[in-house]
C-alpha cells in the first residue's frame, strides 16, 4: 500500500491529478479535477486504505506543460488477427514507459505538447486505444500492473497525429472528418465567421487558452487559408482579450504546430458544439448537412435501411409507389445528404445488417420459414414459446412504428441453452446488436443509440454490479419511445448533458428474475430447458448464411408492411384495442397489444399467454392479490348498503341530514348569521368489516384481524388512494360516491380442466404443496372387447400418476411399493398393512415409518419364502468348497471360517455387492441388504454400525440435511445418507466394519430377490 501512495504522490508532484482505485473501480468522484486543479488536501483525503492502485486522468496539464497520454494495447476482448495488426502498429510508436495490464496488454505512456482526444474506433481493428482528454490510465504499481522497461515518457508533438500515423502505416483506413462535417472550400472559405468561432475570439479563461488557440489557428490556417502573417496578427489580438494571456512564444509555438499537422475540428467537437448556434450558423446554410444513419424514411415516404455485401456498406432505397428497391451509396436531398454509418462494428459481426433483399412467397410461408430456421438450431420448450419468438422477431421489424415495446426473455440456470436461444433468434432480428463484447456502460448506450435496432443482452457477459444495475435501468426506460431517452453528464464539460436514445426491442438471457416487478411485466418470458433431442452445437458459417438470407427476406417484408403497420398503430390509441386483452393488468395489455396488430390469427394464444402473466406477477406480489381481494370485500360492502355499483361510481338513494331544528323565529334571528355550503356526501366504510368479509368469517381470530387491519390500511393508502378515517376508536376507509371498485377481469379463453388437489395434513412434518395442476381429459375409453359402445374412463396414456393407493399383504406388493418409491420419490402414498394400520407416506419420515413396519411384519415371511442352501452351493465363506447343510446348521456362531486364509477378501467383494448407492447432486444414499445374503448382523455388529452413522451425523452437524435425516440399523437392512464426496471412504469403512469377526454370523436360510418390476398389483381399483 505504501507504494502505492508513493508513486501516485510522485506524479501528484508533477501536477498530474490522481484517483485511487479498487480494482479497476474509482474510489471516488473525479470529473471535476479535469478542469480544476488537484491539491494536497484533497490528495491527503482520498481512501488510501481501501486501494490497491492508482489512475491518472489522462489529457491532465503537468507543470511543464505538457500533456498526460497513453495507448492502451487490449489482447483480452479482441480477434486474433487484430492483436497481430495492432502488435505491428507498436513497432512504429517512439520507444517511451511501457507498461504491462494483468491481462497482458500494453500502456505506452507519453508527454503531448498538444492535449490529446480520446480515440476508441479502432479498437477493434488492431486492438489499440488512445487514452486522452476523459479517460483514466490505471498506473503500476496498482495491482497486477508492472514495468517492462525503464524509460521516461517520451515527448510528442500530438500524440493523435502519432496514433493516425502508426495505424496508416499497418494499412488501417483512417476517416477524419472534415471542418464543419464539411469539405474545405478549394480556395479556402470566405464567408462569414460561424456563431462558435466568434464566441471562442471573445477570450479565453485560465485553463482553456491553449485549447481555444490551436482551434482559431487550425480554423485560419486550415480552413479559411490565411496567410501565416495574419494569423498570427488575429492571435495576439485574440490573445490580448486573455485573462491573464498568453506568452507570445507560445502563441506562434501554437500556430507552427498548426501549420504542421493540419488539424482539422468538426461540428462535434466538445468546445465548438459548446458555442455552437446552428439556426445562425453560415457555414450550414450554405452546404448540405450530412447524416449518418442506419435507416429512415424520407420526406418524399421511400424507406432506406443500411446494408453490408462483405466489402463496403450502402442503402437499400426502397419506394412504397412502385414497389421497386435500388442499392444506393448515399442519398441526397435539397437540404442535406444521407450516408450509411460506417463504423468497425459490421466488418466484426458486432452489429448485423441485411446485404440485399430476397423475395419470399407468402407472409404465412415468411412466418413458418422463420419458425424452421429457429427450430433447426435450437430447441424450443413448446410451439407456443416457438411462434411467440418468431412473431417477436416480425415485430422488431417495425418497432419504431410503435409507442412501447415488450423484451423478449430466456430464464433459467446456466447451461440450459439461453445463450444458444439468444444467438438463433437475435440473428435474424431487426438489425441485432450484440453487447456481450461491451464493458462500460458508455459502450452501451452509444451503441444502442447509433445502431437503433435489436439489443442482445446476456447477464452472464455483466457480472459486475454496477454494470448489471445500469443494465436494469437501461432496461426499465429503454421499452418506451418517449421516454427512453438516457441522459448523464458529459466527462468534460459536467455542466452539460448528453442524451442517448435507448428505445428498443430487446432479447434478454438471465439466470433469476428481477426484483423490479414493474420491469418484470414488461418481459414475455419463458424458462429455458435441457434439451431433448441432438441439436448443433456450434452456429458458424451454415448457419450464418441462413440467418443472412432471412434478414434479407425480412427487411423486404418490413418495406412492404411499413406503411401498412404505421396505419394499424393507430388503433393502439383507441380503446377497442384494450378489449381485445382480457386481463386486467395496464401494463401487461400494453406489452402484448403490438403482438395483436401482427397477426389475429394469435389473439387467443395471446390472451393465454396475457393471463399467464398476470398469474405469475399475482403470484409473487402479495399486495396485489390482497389489493383484489380489498376491492372484492368492498364491491361486495357497498351491495349490502347502497343496493349495488355500477359505472358512474356508487348508486344510492340521496338522504336529507337536519343538524339543527329552527322555528320561523329562529330563522329570522339567525339568519344574518347562516352562510350556505355545498353539502359532500361520502361513504364510511370500517376497515373491520372489510377485513371480516374476506375473511368470511364474523368472529376471526383477533391477532390476524389486527394484521390483516394493518395490511389493508397500507394497500387503501398505497395502491388505492383513499383516504383512512379514524373515529370513534376505529379505522375507516373514506370512499366519494363516483368510488367504483375494480373488480378482477375473470379469463374466458382459457379451456375448461379438472384439477386433482391433494390433501397432505401429516402432524409430524411440512408438507409443500404440488408444484403444477393436473388436467385430466375424461375421453372415452377403447371399445370393450365384445361390446357395441364405449365405457367412460381415462385413458392411461393421459394420466400422470398423482397418489397411490394400496394395501400390502405380502412380501411381493411391498418389494413392488419400493419400487414405485423408487422412481418416484415425491409419489404420495396411502398404505394399508395386514395388521390393518395406515401410514400416509408424504416425505422422508413417513417412508421411514413404512419400512419399519414392513420389516415388522414380512421380516419372517421372508425367511420363510427363502430358499435352502444345497450341499453344491460354493458355501457361506465362498471358498468354492461343499460344506454339508449338517455343519452350517451346527454352526450357531463359532465362526472358524472367519480363519481361512483370503476370507475377508472374498467377503469383501460379496459385502459389496449388496451396497446399494443412490447418487444425488450433492448426496448419496446408501442401502445395505444383508437380507440377500447368508449373513446377519450381531447385536454387536449393529451396535458397531449404529455408532459409525451416528458419529458421521455427528461430525456434520452444520449440515441440516445430513443431521436431521432419518436412518436405520436392522440385523439384515441398513439406511442412511451422507455427503457425496465421502463415498468412497465411507464405503470403506462400512466394508471394514462388516467384516470384522464377531459382527455377522451366517444363517441357515437366505433369501435371494431380483429387481424387476412387478406390473400387476392392487392399486384401489387400478392395475398399473
């Protein structure tokens, strides 16, 4: 730590602004030092002892005048090739301090006489950023950074000239633009100053001098063609308006470094769009402006959409009058010029376009075209999920016709194919965006704003929280065209804001749901699955050919329905598009609304899917369920009293009120003193009354009104906006006559089912509910042999088992209930044994229960149902030698077998064979059935076994599962469960135990079973 803050104290010293770092994350707020001076009392109160590094701000003033600057060599989220490109371009950099990044990149520190731009075009061409004005540079000796060398920095005259320099010399294209985002008149130009340039002649403060000097400079020299003589006479005129101005050695020093690199300033330059007044402008008035954009629809109503053949990028023009598309390089109109944007995204499939349009037969043939591309290459969970992806993508195709916008969502735990869903179906969306390469928040949204198509978004590529809670805050206003405008200040001039446009579709892949429920229903989502059949594992060049073809068929069927589409929009601002949802929820009929306009064909899938989610978001929003079950109680109140409600509000019978009683007398006297009011009538309601009708009982339990009393005072105030009274000692809920109740919208879509509840009451443990319903389909069953018309019944084929019942009057219904439990060990079941007890089997306890008692009573019948050794049968000892049944019988414990040479080997690999193991994710059971074998336990050997279990319990008690598990010891049957990475030693030590003389002894009778399933047994009228 201490070299930490020596060396960020030794650049401090040369007037270099500092920022402690944790990580690569700023310990504190540090845009103002970028126009202010650092000083020792803020150097001093910076949280040193929560870093492990330090930062400097590039493009920062030192105090000899120089400039801070770096190139930063990224090998971490960059091709192959373009780490080779960009370790060429290194071999052309002035040799300077060069330092390593812990993922082995590079920083090439630099002094610039000129103060350096932020440069990150180029990136990903060769890998190589300039580090200027607004960006930090993160120093060694910071945590995982180290010095390759020990030069100095090494002084430039402009580090952007050297940048430019360096990547035109490995063949990369550089694009500057020209003043003004125009081209410099031949003979330079002769109008009028701009409104920017004249605000800059004014002067300058302290601190921008030099900045505005080399822009009046380059604007005289450059663009204007001054001579070198007069430009210097206008900057000492310029100069003397300084407060304090500058030498002027360092004006001409200004000039020749103008005059040398020819430095050109655009419209976007921070200092000239600052002053920038575009209404005033000449300059604009005079030229054509020019417009880089992917898409728009021009004045005269033809469509363009930008294109990439492999090579170069142009415009598909096409025109809704005679239906014809032409491929165009720009367009140009009276007043400005359309250019396609070119940017590296589209050369490194960053950023996906058509490459020219494809005709297709029929929209309905477009449609199962699409659903057959995204089955190929991935599966989906159902064919609803499938059509809803593929109208999806149809409506990302016309999205900004449209006021807001539903996201498209994978949930599920990683490895059930999200990212391969998001791929498939992100590849032939409108204009796919892929951000999984982005890792600032800034990379983000300028993406999103300059591309304006479909933005895939996985959570695993934004593990970083603060990264991910910017994600969600992208998200929760980007689903709006209005609004979805993000808006943060500018890192150079923080008094001046910037806006990025973030509206759009969106396809997510998350692992949880959001905690937001707002956002939440603004996703059409569905839960992501293992597949069920082989599917490709890779998606390269086969499939991005297809997906290349779609998008061309698919931007032809965006021409062809735009304006078709821009009509039917209209709708969306009438109320008969709200009934065709019949739901309840605002939110979630403005999500799904735009799907209608697609195509009715899907109105009846889409008000399931419209309830469905209004389930699910009921469901995980307690406040919503008891905000319905508040308006029901109150609905039904208001009947009782008032007689009933309707659409004006509450209908009742007016009353009349007399406060006072007044003789004519009275009247006289007082009524000088009477002033005339407008009477308010309104209903009282007591919160008591509503709290016992939804509990439809008249004397609940005290301590649940009084929370239930609570609860509704909150959501009446809350969620409902009513006023709360208290009179009399009692709550009362304050309703005005035009108050009407909303009463939940009740699903007619939805096909009618029989749902199989089952009652699950056992004292002794907690029993959850069953996690889906069961529809059962009552069809008629096949044709009964010899009979002319059908039995009613269920088909098996339609029946998923959901309980049995059964009685157990032998071994052999036992041996098949073990069996049933085996392949389903959530099955509840109904147990009826000889002795006429019932257990009622719902978990682990009650199982336990079972087995005991089945031991209790087929223990003996199964000794008895056992064969008899023969006199061939290799022996007990299994040493392949015939041992009389006389002499087994006789035995009765004297175990000199246990003395024979290689016994306890050969035991051993009989023992092991009657170990049975259950492996589960984390755990294992584990069953040992002596009973198949002709030993049993001792008394001493049980105890030896119960202490062994009981001991590992014991050693993990920390572990609920394992310590408060149930478990058993017999003479012939143990039972118990144990971590799973213990198996192997654990199965060791149980091996020792067993064969330890003295802990079994070999019976006469053995009993030998198979594991087969038993298909005909009693099942309370069913044969399974």
């Amino acid at each position: 730590m201490n070299d930490v803050i020596e060396a960020a104290r030794d650049y401090w010293t040369l007037g270099l602004p500092v920022v402690p770092l944790k990580g690569k994350q700023p310990l504190v707020e540090w845009g103002r030092w970028q126009t202010e001076p650092q000083t020792e009392q803020d150097f001093n109160g910076f949280p040193w002892g929560e870093a492990d590094g330090f930062a400097i701000i590039c493009g920062s003033k030192a105090k000899n005048g120089l400039y801070f600057g770096a190139v930063d060599f990224d090998v971490k989220n960059v091709c192959q090739e373009a780490i080779e490109k960009g370790k060429q371009a290194l071999k052309n950099m002035p040799v300077t301090q060069i330092e390593e990044t812990p993922s082995k990149g590079l920083h090439y520190i630099y002094w610039a006489r000129e103060k350096p731009k932020s440069i990150s075009a180029y990136h990903n061409i060769c890998g190589l950023e300039l580090l200027g004005e607004g960006k930090l540079c993160i120093m060694v000796p910071s945590a995982g950074y180290r010095r390759l060398n020990d030069n100095n920095l090494t002084e430039v005259a402009n580090l952007e000239v050297v940048f430019y320099d360096t990547l035109r010399r490995v063949g990369v294209k550089v694009e500057v633009e020209g003043w003004f985002n125009r081209e410099k008149p031949i003979e330079g130009y002769k109008g009028s100053d701009p409104p920017c340039i004249k605000a800059l002649i004014q002067g300058a403060a302290e601190g921008l001098r030099n900045e505005t000097a080399i822009r009046l400079a380059s604007y005289l020299l450059n663009f204007k063609g001054v001579s070198r003589t007069k430009a210097f006479d206008k900057l000492k005129a310029w100069n003397s308006r300084n407060r304090p101005p500058l030498p002027n050695r360092e004006v001409e020093a200004i000039l020749k470094s103008a005059e040398t690199h020819g430095y050109i300033y655009g419209c976007d330059d921070p200092l000239l769009k600052a002053n920038c007044k575009e209404a005033e402008c000449p300059i604009q008035k005079g030229h054509k402006k020019i417009i880089r954009t992917p898409s728009a629809e021009l004045p005269d109503g033809r469509l363009i959409e930008e294109a990439f053949d492999g090579k170069d990028v142009s415009f598909l023009v096409y025109d809704p009058k005679t239906g014809l598309t032409e491929q165009m390089e720009q367009i140009e109109l009276e007043d400005c010029i359309y250019k396609p944007i070119k940017n590296p995204d589209v050369k490194n499939c960053l950023t996906l376009l058509p490459s020219m349009v494809e005709e297709y037969e029929s929209e309905e043939k477009l449609f199962q075209e699409v659903i057959d591309f995204l089955n190929k290459w991935h599966e989906s969970p159902n064919e609803f999920e499938r059509k809803l992806d593929a109208l999806y993508v149809f409506l990302t195709y016309v999205y900004d016709l449209l006021p807001r916008l539903p996201y498209r969502r994978a949930l599920g735990p990683y490895g059930r194919g999200k990212s391969a869903w998001l791929d498939t179906v992100g590849s032939i969306c409108y204009r796919p965006i892929i951000l999984a390469g982005c890792d600032t928040d800034k990379a983000i949204v300028r993406r999103i704003n300059l591309w304006r198509g479909t933005a895939l978004i996985d959570e695993a590529d934004f593990d970083k929280s603060s990264l991910y809670a910017f994600i969600v805050k992208i998200l929760n206003i980007g689903y709006d065209r209005r609004l979805g405008h993000y808006t943060r200040a500018d890192d150079i001039n923080p008094q001046k804001t910037i806006s990025y446009n973030v509206f759009g579709p969106k396809l997510l892949a998350t692992r949880e749901e959001f905690r937001d429920k707002a956002l939440e229903s603004r996703c059409l989502t569905f839960i992501a699955r293992e597949k069920s059949k082989p599917m490709p594992l890779y998606r390269d060049k086969k499939f991005l050919v297809e997906a290349q073809a779609l998008r061309n068929k698919l931007i032809l069927w965006r021409f062809r329905k735009y304006n078709e589409l821009k009509t039917k929009v209209e709708s969306l601002e009438t109320p008969e598009i709200e009934a065709e949802l019949n739901v309840s929820s605002s939110r979630i009929k403005e999500v799904l609304a735009p799907l209608i306009l697609l195509n009715l064909g899907f109105k009846e899938a889409i008000n399931e899917l419209a309830q469905e989610l209004e389930a699910q978001i009921k469901a995980s929003d307690p406040d919503w369920q008891l905000e319905e079950q508040f308006n029901e109680a109150l609905s039904k109140i208001l009947d009782w009293v008032t007689g009933q409600t309707g659409e004006t509000g509450v209908l009742v019978s007016p009353r009349e009120k007399t406060l006072f009683s007044f003789g004519e007398q009275d009247k006289e006297t007082f009524q000088p003193y009477l002033r005339k009011e407008d009477e308010k009538t309104v209903i009282r309601v007591p919160l008591i009354k509503i709290a016992k009708t939804i509990f439809d009982d008249p004397n609940p339990d005290e301590n649940e009104l009084k929370s239930l009393n609570q609860k509704l005072s909150r959501i009446a105030k809350t969620r409902l906006g009513l006023k709360i009274i208290k009179s009399h000692g009692k709550r009362f809920v304050e309703l005005p006559l035009t108050y009407r109740p909303v009463q939940p919208v009740q699903p007619v879509t939805l096909k009618r089912i029989k749902i199989i509840e089952l009652d699950d009451s056992h004292p002794l443990e907690r029993v959850e509910a069953p996690t889906e319903e069961e529809a059962i389909i009552e069809e008629s069953s096949e044709r009964a042999e010899g009979e002319g018309e059908r039995k009613p019944g269920i088909r098996l084929g339609m029946l998923r088992w959901v309980g049995l019942t059964a009685k157990i009057p032998n071994v052999w219904a036992w041996k098949a209930v073990e069996f049933t439990r085996k392949c389903n060990r959530n099955l509840p079941m109904n147990l009826t044994f000889p002795d006429g007890t019932e257990i009622k089997v719902r978990g682990p306890l009650t199982w336990f229960l079972a087995r005991i008692k089945a031991l209790e009573h087929f223990g003996k019948m199964r000794k008895e149902s056992s064969l008899t050794r023969d006199s061939t049968v290799p022996g007990c000892i299994g040493t392949g030698k015939p041992i009389p049944p006389n002499s087994c019988e006789s035995c009765h414990g004297d175990l000199s077998c246990f003395d024979l040479p290689d016994f306890n080997v050969k035991l051993t690999q009989q023992f092991r064979k009657i170990i049975k193991v259950r492996k589960g994710l984390r755990y294992a059971d584990i069953n040992i059935y002596l009973c198949e074998t002709p030993y049993r336990l001792t008394a001493q050997g049980q105890r030896a076994l119960w202490r062994f279990v009981t001991s590992y319990i014991l050693e993990h008690k920390a572990n609920k599962k394992i310590f408060k598990q149930f478990f058993g010891v017999t003479d012939d049957w143990a039972s118990f469960t144990i971590i799973k990475n213990d198996l192997e030693i654990v199965l060791n030590q149980i091996l020792d135990l067993l064969t330890v003389k003295g802990h079994v002894f070999p019976c006469v009778e053995t009993f030998r079973s198979s594991h087969k399933r038993f298909c005909h047994f009693n099942t309370g009228g069913l044969k399974k």
